[in-house]
C-alpha cells in the first residue's frame, strides 16, 4: 500500500490553513484506518494464508543428476521446486556415526488440482546408488481428502549398532520424486527442504525397541478451553502444552502447532471439529497429522463430517526413547527423540461446497503424561541445539503460547515482511498523525489564548504555552500527548 501526502500551496495560505492542516491530518488518519481495516477484511475474507517458509532459507534447483547435485548442510533449511513428475538430486556428506534426516514439505499452490495418489517420495542412496533402508516409507501423498495443502516426506540414514546399510562415510543423495495420477494440474509445487544430523551417543545403548508400554487411550481431557492460533508452517507452529485449545480454520485450511515432548513422555492429542449449517456428508474432511522434531511423520487421523460434532484422535504412542528407533512400526520409531512434536490440522476444501467456506470451531485436546526421564547423552557438542531436548524455554513458550519465529513470509518470501512492514508503516503513521493532530490544536488554542480570540492570530500566535514555575501549566496538562506518547 502506497501513500502519498499532497500538501499543494501550505506555504501560501500560512496561518489561515491552521485549522485545514488540522482537517487534513485527521483526514489522512481516517483514510489510513479505512485502508488498513479494508486489508484486514480482505485478508479474512479471502483464501487461507500460504505457507510460510523459512527465514533465511537458500534458494538452490535440484540437479537431475546426482552427480549435479547441489550439497546440503546440517541444521539450514533451503527453497526448492519440482515440476510435474519431475525427479531432483541433493547431495549430503556424512561420517560413520551420524545419523541424518532429510524432509521434503511440498506446497502447492492455491487452488491446483490434487487427486488422490498425488505427492512426492524421498529417499537416500549411497555412495555406490544403493537405496538406505531406514524404515520409513518416505512417501506423503494428499489422500481421501484430495485438498491441496503442505505435505511432508523424509528420508533418514541411521549410523551406529544395528544398522545394516550405509554404514559407511562419503557422498550420499537424497532423491526427490514427485509422484501422482490422472486428473491433476501439471503446476509447479514449492519445496521446503531441511536436512538434521544427529550425533552419535556418548556411551553405547540397548538397540533393542522397549516392547511394554501403556498402550491404552486415556480418558479424554476436559476442562476450559483457552485460544491458541495455528500457524501457517512448521516455522511459526504455535506452542502447546497440555490442555484444551480452541481455534477456528477454514476450508482448504492447514494450521500448525508444536508440543515439547520430553525423554519418557507419551503424548496424545484429538482434533474436533465444531457443528455448521449445511447438507449432505463429506466423508474425508478434517486430517489430524503428527510430526516429530525432525519433522518426520509420525501417525494421522481423520474424521468425515455431517454437520455436526466430528473428532479425530492419534493412536496411542509409546513414551519418548532413543530405542525406538529400532522397532520396525514406523509410528513407534518416529518417537524416538525428545524435542518439539508437530501437528498439522487440515480441513478439506470440499467443505466450502457443503458446508461454506467458514471459519468453523476447531478444538485441539492435547495430553504429555509421565515425567521427564534421563536424556539421550550425545557425544560432543555436535547436537543441534534445542532439537533433542526440552529445554526451560521451550516448556515457557508451550505456557505462554509463543509461535516459532522461523518463518520469513509466503511463498513470495516476502508476504510476512511486507505484513510487517505495513502494520509498521501503519502503526508508525498513525502515531505521527496524532502528534501532528496534537501540535495543530495545541498552536490554535495557543493563538486563541495569545488574541483573545478563538483561532486568532494575534501575539504568541503560533508559540507553545509557557510552563509557570509553579510547575507545568494546565493546558499542558489538558491539550498535550499522552505520557505514553
């Protein structure tokens, strides 16, 4: 938003204009009201906000070749695109004793169409091209609810005991495949890629996957609601603890929280979806998906909808331990660090057709039971920080609501920045408005006191009042800014 202040001829009509100068200053802040308000409103009424990408992530084309490929670098996270069924190499270097793991968050654009089968896959292969087996599927597709939204896949390459494949250091790739089938749109997706390596431990543990654990769903939690926003994105997830949360999303929506989720911990969470108006049944609408602090996939759920109140609930997951890792259930390996666990809430775009657009009441119930148990002992300091532990802050930011602050905008790169910028510019204009407003009256009433004449021009016109030295003077007092000002 541009504006311009034209102030032709204030020169010329001087002391005259006094009262105008003051019209117009108040002209001007009710224009920037009217504008910022009309944004406001347009922003709410209109599509969900895209995706918002990592701060400071470098923007790199993946190679069709690997030997091409473009080398990634623990802990940054990077900007990419892959056309229709298209394939992309990215290149890692890996020692012996790391383990390492790669996501892959596609964002299609709004409104692309999206069937069933469609979505991407990744993998990594050795220095030799062999494949790593690692346990995870490594493919996310967009499913039953055929709805456009940010999907993540991951490939890892776990070192140390146990380990059968790509023990060895050297050059790996990580291949990304776009995957899908008749009847969708051939547009580019966006990708958001972010490559973890995890040291080895400091002192050898079991590799053997804890086999008894409290597998039974607790009873549902209750109590008073309190408000928490989603965000669009893993980097500014909204922080949870645990409790009852509510919210609101539209149709074709995503929003993103995270949990601290400490050694020893279990974790549990429900999505439900709140009544509406509207006919029919949609039998894919609300996607509840849980990722770990790697930003690997966890476990989903989903729930269809008829109007009324609709729920969707995560199985129940073991506690927090390093050896889970080495059981083959791909929702029991996936919780295998403590750290910040994601969830992405999506509700279908077929929706709006149903049931309109929203927003619709949206209430997240989330439990961590168990106490903190002994962390993972890394060697060295080669730990990303704040990766695998819950720290004191993380458990302050669950209380006090606080967003991840790694996002830099939309897919543009720039929409945050040019939010910002605005609600700066807005908020900063407004305030130098007021004083000028301020400045304008207290000069009249000045003039007026100096003439004897309301708004007239006679001696002082134009000259501030002067404080009595019995301390400040009451028109001060009465006619000048706030103390906060």
């Amino acid at each position: 938003m541009t504006i311009r202040c034209y102030g032709e001829g204030w020169r010329v009509m001087g002391r005259r204009t006094g009262r105008w100068r003051g019209r117009t200053v108040l002209a001007g802040a009710a224009a920037l009201f009217s504008a910022m308000a009309s944004a406001g409103q347009a922003t709410a009424a209109g599509t969900p906000p895209p995706y918002r990408f990592a701060a400071g992530a470098e923007q790199i084309e993946g190679a069709t070749t690997a030997t091409d490929a473009v080398r990634l670098t623990p802990g940054r996270s990077y900007r990419s695109s892959v056309r229709d069924k298209g394939k992309l190499y990215y290149r890692l270097r890996l020692d012996a004793v790391s383990s390492a793991y790669v996501s892959v968050t596609a964002v299609p654009k709004a409104g692309t169409k999206v069937v069933y089968s469609d979505g991407i896959k990744v993998s990594l292969q050795d220095p030799n091209g062999n494949k790593c087996f690692s346990g995870d599927a490594g493919a996310a597709r967009f499913g039953p609810t055929e709805s456009p939204r940010p999907i993540t896949a991951w490939a890892s390459r776990r070192a140390g005991p146990g380990a059968y494949t790509c023990k060895s250091a050297g050059t790996y790739s990580v291949l990304l495949e776009r995957i899908g089938g008749a009847g969708s749109s051939p547009d580019d997706w966006e990708l958001e890629l972010r490559y973890v390596s995890e040291p080895a431990l400091k002192k050898a543990a079991s590799t053997t996957a804890p086999e008894v654990w409290d597998s039974a769903s607790p009873q549902a939690l209750d109590g008073l609601a309190r408000t928490r926003r989603g965000g669009t994105s893993f980097n500014e997830a909204r922080s949870l603890g645990q409790g009852v949360w509510k919210d609101d999303i539209q149709a074709g929506q995503t929003l993103f929280y995270r949990v601290p989720v400490d050694w020893g911990q279990q974790f549990y969470a429900t999505a439900e979806l709140g009544p509406a108006s509207g006919d029919g049944f949609l039998g894919n609408a609300l996607d509840l998906s849980l990722y770990n602090p790697v930003r690997a996939f966890v476990d989903d759920a989903g729930t269809g909808y008829d109007g009324k109140v609709k729920s969707a609930t995560l199985e129940p997951l073991p506690p927090v331990a390093y050896e889970n890792r080495y059981d083959v259930d791909d929702q029991v390996s996936g919780m295998r660090f403590a750290g910040w666990y994601y969830l992405a809430v999506h509700l279908g775009a077929e929706m709006a057709g149903k049931f309109g657009d929203g927003p619709f009441d949206l209430t997240l119930r989330v439990r961590v039971s168990g106490t903190a148990g002994a962390p993972a002992v890394y060697d060295g300091t080669a730990a990303p920080p704040d990766v695998f532990d819950v720290t004191a802050g993380d458990q302050a930011a669950a209380s006090n609501g606080a967003a991840a602050t790694g996002g830099d905008g939309g897919p543009d790169g720039n929409t945050a920045m040019k939010a910002v910028a605005v609600g700066g510019i807005g908020a900063g204009t407004v305030l130098v408005l007021g004083l000028a407003v301020w400045t304008v009256v207290a000069r009249r009433r000045a003039a007026a006191a100096g003439s004897g004449v309301p708004g007239g021009g006679g001696p002082g016109a134009g000259t501030a009042p002067v404080p009595s030295a019995g301390g400040p003077d009451a028109r001060s007092r009465e006619y000048g800014p706030p103390r906060a000002w």
